[in-house]
C-alpha cells in the first residue's frame, strides 16, 4: 500500500492494522494518534503522546532506510507500526534519561556539550543511512515539521542513547579490535574501501546499529508494562 503525504493514511493505517498490544483500541482524534503509559513513566495518571505528523515521518524515516529512492515513494503499513513502536520506546528511554540526570549529582552527569556531540554524532550517522540530510528534511517537509522538529527528535535519541550506554550495556565507545571485526565480517556500506578511511563513518554506523539494537531489546523487555491506545 502506498502512502499519501500527511497524516490521514497514517491514522487509516493505524485503524486498519492489528493491534500492537492486545488491548489497545481502534480510535484516532486530532493530531493525537496514539497514547501510552507505563511504570517507568509514571502510569496511567501520566501517560504520553504521539503526535500524527511525527510518527508518519518516523514511517517515511523507515521506509527510507530500506531504500535508496526518494522519499515520495511513500511507506507501508509495517513501516507505520515499526515508527510506533520506536517512538513509544525511545520516549520511554528519553525520560528515564531526564529522571536520571535529574538525580545524578553535577560532577557525574555528561556536559551539555558531551550530548550536543552525541547528538551531532547520532545524527551523521542517521542521515548517511536515510541518503542525507537533504532527503530527510524532505521528508519532514511532507509532513509539516522543519529542522526544529528533526532536531528534537535528535534531542531526544541522543538522551535515549546515553541511558543504555549508562544503564543497560556500553554501546556507545566500541573498542578498536571490535570496530576491526565489523569492517572484516559485517555488512557494512563501507566495502572497498580501506579500514582507515571508512573508519570514521564506519564508527558512527556501527554506534547506531546498537543503539537501534538496544532500543529493540529495551521495547521488548518493557512490552509487558506498557500500555498503550491509539485514540479517536
């Protein structure tokens, strides 16, 4: 099924598709879609949001990722579920991340500068994935957002990124030999070239692999606590 630009195939899709979660409801309202709580957000009496034109762009965002054409190629319905449940996750990771830096006394938690790097980091790696950043901002563009939009959702990633690398396992500073072994073994988009000059991109593509990997994992782990309605 191929996807219109804005938001009303994505609430189409959301209502014609199965269910995430077992008990989540078949209705959509406004520029709300979706809704969504879990203990580690503070339940039901604080539940979070996600926004229409955000998750159609996170599904064009997916839909990319598997291609090289253009992003007027529009997106599936797996795609839509896929960016729903990436955004319920790293919405869950970016604010365990702000309660823990809430907590952390000022010497242990990262500069503003260290997670503006992460972010800057993050999101070099993301645009050489999606075909750069011209692609991606047109994508936003298709659905309503700018740069500040894409921006946030940066924001947002780098502060999921630095909770798993902090408290789950270390993703985000591979070590040499492992670096190494990915360009000897993986499937990367670097082959051809030698190790020293892939290096640098090399790094930055293997980091979001295992962030995008260790969001997976925590979305999994947490699907039993999570409670979530696409509303109407």
């Amino acid at each position: 099924m191929k996807a219109r630009a804005g938001a009303t195939l994505v609430v189409a899709v959301l209502l014609a598709s199965p269910p995430l979660f077992a008990d989540a409801p078949r209705t959509v309202v406004g520029r709300v879609v979706a809704r969504f709580w879990a203990p580690e957000t503070g339940g039901a009496a604080h539940p979070r949001f996600i926004d229409e034109r955000v998750l159609a762009f996170e599904a064009r965002l997916a839909a990319m990722a598997e291609r090289q054409e253009g992003f007027g190629e529009g997106y599936q319905e797996r795609h839509v579920r896929d960016a729903l449940e990436h955004d319920v996750g790293e919405q869950m990771l970016a604010g365990l991340a702000h309660k823990l830096l809430a907590e952390l006394p000022p010497v242990k938690r990262p500069t503003d500068a260290e997670l503006a790097q992460l972010q800057s980091d993050l999101g070099t790696a993301a645009f050489d994935r999606l075909g750069g950043r011209a692609r991606v901002d047109a994508a936003a563009a298709a659905e309503r957002l700018d740069a500040s939009d894409i921006d946030t959702l940066l924001e947002r990633q780098a502060l999921a990124a630095w909770y798993l690398d902090r408290e789950v396992a270390p993703i985000l500073q591979p070590s040499e030999e492992q670096l190494r072994e990915v360009f000897r073994t993986a499937a990367h988009p670097f082959r051809g070239q030698p190790f020293e000059q892939a290096r640098p991109a090399l790094l930055r593509w293997l980091v979001v692999d295992r962030v995008h990997a260790a969001e997976s994992a925590f979305l999994q782990s947490a699907r039993a606590r999570v409670k979530i309605v696409v509303t109407s």
